[in-house]
C-alpha cells in the first residue's frame, strides 16, 4: 500500500496551494515587473498548471505575457532577465515550495525573464 499511494503522489498534476500563490506574492510584489509565461499548450497538466502559477504572479502584481507553443520541454525553470530577477525567482519559488530550476537562456524572450511550464518530469522509480 506504502507504495502505491507513493506512487500516486507522484502522478498527481501539479497545482498551487493558495500557501504557496500567497508565499509567492509576499516575495516578489514590488520586486519584478512582468515575465513570460510560457509553456507546453499540449499538454493539460502543464496548461493548468501554468494557469495556477499565472493568478499567483498576477496577484503579486507582475504583468504576463503567454507563449504556448512550445512541442517539448520538460520541468519548471526560469531563464532570460537579470541576473538578480532569476534569482529573485528562484528564491521565492523554492520558499513556496516550488522546483524551479534556472534554464539556459532561451532565444524566444530575447533577454527577457521567463518561466517556462513544462511537461511533469516522470516519477523517478527505485529498484
């Protein structure tokens, strides 16, 4: 049973808590202006996700733009921006409880911050 049920937390999609929307919008009001919001529009795990991610920026103040054209990626990471914007972001994602990760700059943004949704990395299993 200990593993099944493991099993099946590492299926669930990935949402915000309202602890984690609220946790975001304590640390970056004020702090970053706009971002891209970019992900995977063909995958509904990661368009929910990045809706979640969206009224919690949203509410902190931060204006988003959207690209949803990306085939393939995979994870939750940021990239483009400043050097303190991405860390800025990282903090206040990883305070909330968040796997953000930085990305190699990625051409779409030309230099601008992004946070890119990717697919649910797949559940790592032990033998």
């Amino acid at each position: 049973n200990l593993e099944q049920e493991l099993l099946k937390s590492q299926m669930v999609w990935r949402r915000v808590s309202i602890q984690q929307a609220l946790s975001l919008q304590a640390a970056l009001r004020g702090r970053i202006s706009e971002t891209w919001l970019t992900f995977v529009g063909t995958d509904p795990e990661s368009v929910v996700f990045r809706e979640d991610l969206n009224g919690a920026l949203m509410a902190a103040g931060i204006k988003t733009k959207f690209y949803s054209g990306w085939e393939r990626a995979v994870g939750l990471g940021v990239s483009g921006g400043t050097a303190q914007e991405r860390k800025l972001m990282l903090e206040a994602f990883h305070s909330a409880g968040l796997p953000l990760v930085e990305f190699p700059e990625i051409e779409f943004a030309k230099g601008q911050l992004q946070i890119l949704v990717g697919t649910k990395p797949p559940p790592t299993f032990q033998k």
